[in-house]
C-alpha cells in the first residue's frame, strides 16, 4: 500500500491476518513512517519507521490504543530524529537512555518510599524502646521487665500515637504531655520512672555510634536530641519515707507470717526478713540453684545502678532461714526459688498484698509508736528493710557489716578493687542473733495477746491479731 496517504480507522479496524502492515508518510522531509502491523489473535501494534544517522532503517514501538495516539506520537518523534541525524546521534539510543533515566529514578522512588516504610516501622519510638529493652535484658538488667511493662503501658498506649513517630522528631512538649497525662491521674511516681527510662533510652541512641555495646538498631534512628532530659522532674514524684516499725509492730508482723499457711509468697516475706531486709525483688529472682546447702549459703544478684553484671551477694543461713529455704527446694536448679507452680517466680505484687493485709490489720495501739521520730502513719512493704537496718545498728552492728548484709554502699574504690574479704563470719554472726531476736519478738507479742489489758488502759492486741492469716494466705495462693 502506498505511504502517501493516510490510514483511516476504518482500515485499523479491519480483519487482517497476522503480519499484515499499513502505511502512513508523516509530515516533513524524511519524517519518517507510522506503521500499524497486525499479530495474532487480530492484535494491532504501531512503530514509528525512520532513518538514522548511519542511514539504516529503525522502528521504535509506540504503545498506545488508538491510531490518532499513534499518529501525534510519530509526529513528534520527527522533530527528534531530524536532531539527532543532524547532531550524528540515533535516535533510538537517546530514547533508550531516556527509558533507562526513568526506570532509575522510578527505582529511585520505590527505594525511598521503601525506606520511608522502614523508617516508619524501625525508626519510631516504639522501636527505640524496643531496642532499649533488649539492651537491658543482654546486660541481665532486673529491671528490664519493669521498663518493658511500664513502656507498653503507658507510652505504647498514648493517645496521640506518640510510640509510631519517628524517635528522631519527639520534642519536649511531647514528652510532657504524655507524662503530664500519667501525672494527673495520680500516678506521679509512675510519671518519674516512665520519664526516666526515656530519658535513658534516649541518652543510649545518642551515643549509639560511638558506643560498641549498644543495639545496632540505634543508630539508623539518627537521635541527636534527648527530649526527656528536656522536661521538667516530676513533682513529689519522689519522697522518701522514713516509716520505721517498732519491736512491737515487727513483732505482730513476723508472728502473723509465721502463723499463715505455707505459701511461696508468705515463706520470700519470712526469709526476707530473717535475713536482715533482703530486696524483695532479688530474692524472688532466686532459683533453687542459687542455694548452696553444704555451704549452708543463699547467693542473690544484685543489678542495681550500672552495673553490667550483677553483683553476687552471698548470704550465709541461720537456722531458721536454712529451715525455709529447705523445705522449698524440691525441682531442678534453674526453677525458681519462690513460685506457686514449680514454673514462674512469685511476683512482688502479691508479696506486697500479703503483706498489706498484715500492715492493715495491725491495731491502732499508741502504746507502739514508743518514738515519734521514727515516724508515724500506714505500714509498706519497703519500710521493713528500713526498719531492719535501723534495729541493726540499735543493736550495735556497724555500717560497714550492715552495708555487706543489706548490698549497699559497695561502690567505692577501695571495696572495688582492694577489698576482697568475704566478710561471710561476720554475716553469719549477725544474722543468727538478728534470727533470735526476732524470734524474741514473736514471743514477746504473744505473750501479750495472751496478757488481759487493764481495763483503764487502752486495749491490747488480741490473739487474733497475732495469729491473723491474710485471706489470700488461708485460700492457699501466693
């Protein structure tokens, strides 16, 4: 068919067989051709026919649907085949590097939206928490779990998706809100530690690149700033008590754990006392492993502070000590000292409540509050250990023995790197006349639950208070 004229869609539409061509001349002096062939299946593909530089015939594809696509596609394409003949160019070529410059910068463009993507799932908050979280759990940090929860609670949970941002573009503000609305809900200690975990998680991705200990994942996260470290402390956030027990108030509290029913949590209670106000929260840690019943010894690790490895605190065990920490070991070393099914340690939650019970039962005498000093008002859990320290130096124990017996204090130079006395007689004294003091007060107690008041002075406890089992003691949980 003659190139001279052009092609009508009557003719596009036509039934051809396959491998038949048309075509079309364009305008201007070796513009070139449109060429319109029929495929298979009564297909119809478009070419723009030119001649190049070197003078050979060439065909680029034009991959539209209709012939009038096809027919202003050609005709630009002559423009700039008349150019590139003129420049010594192929067209051909100059359209390939186009298409390649696009696949790149298409490329390009899924490359960054992916990263964008990455970005958006690892470089959040919640990743740097996550990432931060580890780190504690590698070091065999203790409080791991504690910054875990508390993160998933309360920062993971914020309303405003404050966790899904990236971590690099949290400000200050930010950080305030989410503490000011844990803070006005009364929580002002829970405030204190959720802006101080930020702020140490915060601190660790700073200085991720330089140092070699922290996750790698830190540093993609690009923090340069600490937010946290940028708010204001949190008001009464931290106040510290100084609630001291009295002989008669310890006294009720021990013979009311030693009239409970067995139970992991009232047997931790026990010990932890006998022991000279042990943590409760090392304690617990303890598996079955950490006694050693030949040495006559209970070994707890302490993670306070910075420390990369716990510090071992070795313990020797008076008579009644040894008698719990006996009659509790009954399944493999790495199962926990202290739990309720053989499996999963007793949490301090339910030592607290035990123990809360006890303190709430406790009478109202005044006759106990011997010495207003020693602060009045409810009983915590925590101030046994203070009250431990504080009957121990009465009783004559100096602050470098109470400091070996309770862990702390253990810092300096001198017992760092020089000292290295196990201190383990001195313990062991100590221990076993604070184990019969105690005992001394038990027997004190009950002797006066059993003592008929004057009728002229205030009432005494009774024997009920003495012997009181918490109830979620009787029912046999702990």
């Amino acid at each position: 068919m003659s190139a001279s004229r052009q092609i009508t869609e009557r003719e596009v539409r036509a039934k051809r067989a396959p491998g038949h061509k048309l075509h079309e001349a364009l305008r201007g002096r070796g513009g070139g051709t449109l060429v319109v062939r029929w495929g298979a299946a009564d297909s119809r593909w478009y070419y723009f026919r030119f001649t190049d530089s070197q003078r050979r015939q060439r065909e680029i594809p034009i991959r539209v649907a209709t012939l009038a696509e096809a027919r202003d596609q050609a005709q630009a394409l002559v423009d700039r085949a008349r150019e590139a003949r003129a420049e010594g160019s192929d067209l051909r070529a100059i359209l390939d590097q186009e298409v390649a410059a696009r696949r790149r910068e298409e490329q390009a463009r899924l490359d960054a939206a992916a990263a964008a993507a990455r970005t958006a799932e690892h470089g959040t908050l919640r990743a740097m928490m996550a990432a931060y979280v580890a780190f504690l759990e590698r070091a065999g940090k203790p409080s791991a779990a504690d910054v875990e929860r508390l993160f998933r609670r309360y920062v993971c949970t914020s309303p405003d998706g404050l966790a899904d941002r990236p971590a690099s573009a949290i400000t200050a503000d930010e950080v305030a809100a989410l503490l000011r609305g844990i803070f006005e809900k009364g929580h002002a200690r829970t405030a204190a530690m959720v802006r101080s975990y930020l702020s140490a998680a915060f601190a660790l991705a700073m200085r991720a690149r330089r140092d070699a200990s922290a996750p790698a994942a830190l540093i993609t996260l690009g923090v340069t700033t600490n937010p946290a470290a940028a708010t204001e402390r949190i008001p009464g956030a931290i106040n510290a008590r100084d609630r001291v027990l009295t002989e008669g108030e310890l006294g009720l509290y021990a013979a009311a754990l030693d009239a409970m029913a067995v139970s992991s949590a009232r047997d931790a209670l026990r010990l932890s006392l006998l022991l000279g106000g042990q943590r409760m929260k090392q304690l617990l840690r303890c598996a079955q492993g950490d006694v050693d019943l030949a040495a006559g010894t209970i070994t707890l690790r302490d993670g306070k502070g910075r420390r990369q490895v716990p510090r071992l605190h070795v313990l020797p065990l008076a008579a009644t000590a040894r008698a719990i920490v006996e009659a509790r070991i009954e399944g493999a070393s790495d199962a926990p000292l202290f739990s309720a099914d053989g499996r999963r340690a007793t949490r301090i939650e339910t030592c607290e409540a035990v123990a809360g019970e006890i303190f709430a039962a406790m009478p109202g005498d005044e006759r106990l509050i011997r010495d207003k000093a020693l602060g009045a008002g409810p009983v915590q859990l925590r101030d046994v250990r203070r009250t431990c320290e504080t009957m121990l130096a009465a009783r004559g124990v100096s602050s470098d023995i109470r400091a070996q017996i309770l862990s702390h204090g253990l810092a300096g130079v001198q017992l760092k790197h020089y000292n290295r006395h196990a201190y383990m007689d001195e313990k062991a004294r100590v221990l076993a006349d604070w184990e019969a003091h105690v005992a001394a007060l038990v027997r004190q107690r009950k002797a006066d639950a059993n003592d008929p008041a004057p009728a002229s002075s205030a009432p005494r406890p009774t024997a009920a208070v003495v012997a009181m089992a918490p109830a979620r003691a009787r029912r046999g949980r702990s």
